[in-house]
C-alpha cells in the first residue's frame, strides 16, 4: 500500500515552558505545548544543539498509555519509544515528539473498544472500522509549528511509517534519511504488526503469526 500524502489541517499550538528531563539513557529538556482546537498538552523532548541546521535524529511518536507506561506486548509502542530515547541519547543530539494522539487518534476508551473487537477476532483496521473510525486517524500537522520552534527543518526520522514521511513531505519538513525502528515482535502482537504492514503499509517484513497467538492492539 502506497502512502497518501495527505493535506493537514493548520494546527495552532502554543509554547508553553520547559525543564531537565533526567532519563536513564540521557539528561533531555522537556518542552510543553497547548493545541488551540483541543487543549491538549504535546511534549518535545530535545538532546544537543538540533537548531544548527544539520539533520536531526527523531522521532515522531503518538501517546500509547497501554504500551508506553503498561507495558503491554499487544503493540511495540513503548520498545520504540525506549529505543527512540537510547539511539537520540547515543547519538547526543535530538528530538521526540511526543503526540497526545492515543490510539491512532481514536482515544484510550475506543482503543480498550477496538481489542475487544480483535479478541473477537477483527484485526487492528478492521476494529477501528467496525467502531465508525478510519484505520488511522492522527494529524501530523503539530509536528511543523513543534519542530519550528527549535528551528529543525530536517529529519533523520526514526519511523516503519511511511504515512509520516510522507506528511512531512506535505508540511514542508525534509526527511533526509529514514531510521527503521524495528523492535519487540512478540507472540501477543505479531498479527497487529503483520497487519500494519499488509493493510497500513508499514515497512517491516509481515510473518506467519504463531498457532498459540491469543492476543493484537
């Protein structure tokens, strides 16, 4: 499936502060911005000097609190973060958006909607279908006034989406070098990342899930 190079909605956001971020892998400075339409808070987190005009390595990174904070194997969403972090702090300089666009823009409670659907035996397009949603309903358009802020215009981006490359395309952002982020398949999402790249796209190799699977986002 060939990405679609969709025009985003114009999105106002607000600078709002920032702090030292101490991780495990790095000290990073956390920046905050509001979203005008919805009120929602988008985090930047930023290693090094990323103003100086070179690529940037980053990551693009929309919220999963059932992967990113509860370690849930049905995804490989928190991996890719904790993978995202290690490579910008090994690196020593760059950037991680991190979106506030819960399961592919549907929100928390459809997401908790959609695995019960794909207990049920949908796959991760099929449920958000059944539930009245598109396959994937994030706006990448934040992503322009975050980075401009830093005066980042291009990327080393670290994505299997080739729908986010192709947006950056759109808002103006050069993508210099794709980074694949290939981690954590896994017995529970294997089905959900074979369905990622059959039906979304996404550039890593699909496999024959296992017979003793029971489980996909």
């Amino acid at each position: 499936m060939q990405p679609v190079a969709e025009q985003p909605v114009k999105e106002d956001l607000d600078y709002v502060t920032s702090c030292a971020l101490p991780t495990p892998w790095a000290q990073f400075t956390l920046h905050a911005f509001v979203e005008h339409a919805t009120g929602k808070e988008h985090l930047a987190m930023v290693l090094g000097d990323i103003g100086n005009g070179e690529p940037v390595l980053a990551r693009v990174h929309s919220e999963c609190l059932t992967g990113d904070v509860l370690f849930s194997q049905r995804c490989d969403c928190g991996a890719q973060l904790e993978g995202a972090l290690k490579r910008i702090a090994e690196e020593g300089r760059g950037v991680l958006l991190y979106l506030r666009q819960e399961g592919r823009g549907i929100g928390l409670i459809n997401k908790m909607r959609a695995y019960r659907l794909q207990e049920q035996g949908a796959d991760t397009v099929q449920a958000n279908e059944q539930l009245g949603f598109k396959p994937d309903q994030r706006n990448y358009a934040l992503v322009e006034p975050m980075l401009k802020q830093f005066g980042v215009k291009s990327l080393k981006l670290m994505t299997n989406n080739p729908r986010k490359i192709a947006a950056m395309g759109t808002l103006g952002v050069e993508v210099a070098e794709r980074v694949p982020l290939l981690v954590n398949r896994n017995a529970f999402n294997q089905h959900y990342l074979n369905t990622k790249a059959l039906k979304l796209g996404h550039m890593m190799t699909p496999v024959t899930p296992p017979a003793a699977e029971d489980g996909e986002l």
